[in-house]
C-alpha cells in the first residue's frame, strides 16, 4: 500500500481505489472495449464468469483464484487478465450474476400488495443465499451496482411505494428484510460448517453435551431453562416466519400510522 512516513494515504493511492471501482462499472456495464490486439479471443466474459460462480458454489470463496479459475478453463492465467483485471473485479461480476438469476428466479410481487412483496423478497433472499453462501463471505457495504442488482432494486421499490413512506425508509425497509435474512441464514452457514470441521453429527454433538446440561437442569441453578418445554429447541418451530411475520407486523403498523397522520 502506498503511504506516507505517518501512515496516511499518498495523493496516487485514493484515484488507484477508485480506478478499480471504474474498471468493475465498466464491466458490468458493457463499457470496456474488447482487446483489439492478439489472436481472437477464446474465452468470454459469461463463461469466465458462470465458471468462477460454479467453483465459489461447489468449494467455496477460499478455493477461488485467478490461476484455479484458469486450470478450470483450461488456459493461462493472464489469458484471464485480459478480460478481468482481478479477482475484486471478478468478484462484482459474480454479485450481480447471481442477482440477475435470483431477479429471474423470484416470482413478481404485486404492485399494490406490499406484504405479498417484503415475503416474496425475504424468500427470495434466503434461497440465493442457500444457492450461493460465498456471499456472506463478502463485504457488500460498498457493492459495484451493476445491471441486474438495479433491476432488483426496481422491481423491489415498486410495490414497496405503496407503503406510503420516504425514500430513505423505504430502502430502510430493504435493509432491515436484508439484514433479518442475512443473520438467519448465516447460522445455518456456520451450522453446516462446524458440522464438517468437527465431523460430529447434530445428534452426537449434543449427545456429547447432555450429561453436563442434565446435571446442570437438575441442581436447580437454571430454573427457567430446566422449565423449558422438550420442543422449545425443536426442528418443528419456523423460526424464519416467524421473524418474517413480526417484521411485517411493525412495518404494517408505520404505515396504519403515517396513513393516521401520526
């Protein structure tokens, strides 16, 4: 990184960043011009791209690279560069790749129903998520808007208009149904992955616990969790809908409140 003696950015740094955000604009976009020059190109960018997903699915974010992505393609590594100048920009290219068939994939909600569409956009989140969970690995605060991703913002924005409320709370609402689904489907990421790590089943793991917890119930300490029904940690509660549900509720009750004049 280029910095100065005290640790702050040399005046070269920041346009560098930003070039890399440009180049990922141009990609997406459909702005960058083909090379000009060398034999006639045997990859192109969809395949490039279907292919780096392919990988990020099946042996996740930590086995994606350049020089892996060329072995799957059977060419060089710096064929790759001459159409994705890296891996950051490659990743934005996936983001919006993923949108585009998540957009395609996800019914239409109604323009009048903005219940039917917050459910609809929660669902249609999570599944993505389950298809693709690389994408929790990534930090999306500063996302390349590519085509796709503003596509889903359209189609998202136009029953949630009907909710009465401003700009900013309505991508508000967005963010809060993101961010619910996000933390739900996070856990069973991690449930997953501490499942292979320790190669202990879901039974054996809590197997292995119970002795301790039974003792523990028993001595009277925990008289609230000793209380708890045999069902209270069960596979039979959605706790999913029920988030989904109560989001809805307090969403519903802003806008019964701004239709009040309250």
């Amino acid at each position: 990184m280029a910095t100065s003696e005290n640790g702050s950015e040399t005046p070269g740094e920041k346009p560098a960043k930003a070039a890399g955000t440009q180049r990922s604009m141009e990609l997406l976009w459909h702005t960058q011009e083909r090379p000009a020059r060398g034999p006639k190109p045997a990859l192109t960018l969809e395949r490039i791209v279907t292919a780096a997903v392919a990988l990020a699915d099946t042996e996740g974010l930590d086995a994606l690279s350049m020089r892996r992505l060329a072995t799957d393609l059977g060419t060089g590594t710096m064929t790759l560069y001459r159409y994705v100048p890296g891996k950051p920009e490659l990743l934005d290219l996936m983001v919006d790749r993923v949108q585009g068939e998540a957009n395609d994939a996800s019914p239409t909600a109604p323009d009048d129903d903005w219940r039917a569409a917050v459910a609809i956009l929660a669902h249609a989140y999570l599944d993505q998520l389950r298809a693709h969970p690389w994408l929790l690995q990534l930090n999306q605060a500063r996302t390349a808007l590519g085509p796709n991703a503003v596509r889903g913002l359209e189609l998202a924005l136009r029953p949630l208009r009907t909710m009465g409320l401003s700009d900013p709370e309505t991508m508000a609402v967005l963010i809060t149904v993101n961010s619910y689904v996000e933390g739900l489907a996070r856990m069973h990421v991690n449930e997953a992955e501490a499942a292979r790590a320790s190669g202990l089943t879901e039974e054996e793991f809590w197997g292995a616990q119970l002795p301790y917890l039974t003792a523990a119930m028993n001595s009277g300490a925990y008289p609230l969790m000793a209380s708890l029904s045999e069902d209270t940690f069960g596979p039979g509660f959605d706790h999913f809908a029920f988030g989904l549900e109560r989001l809805v509720a307090g969403f519903e009750a802003l806008v019964d409140a701004r239709r009040a004049g309250k």
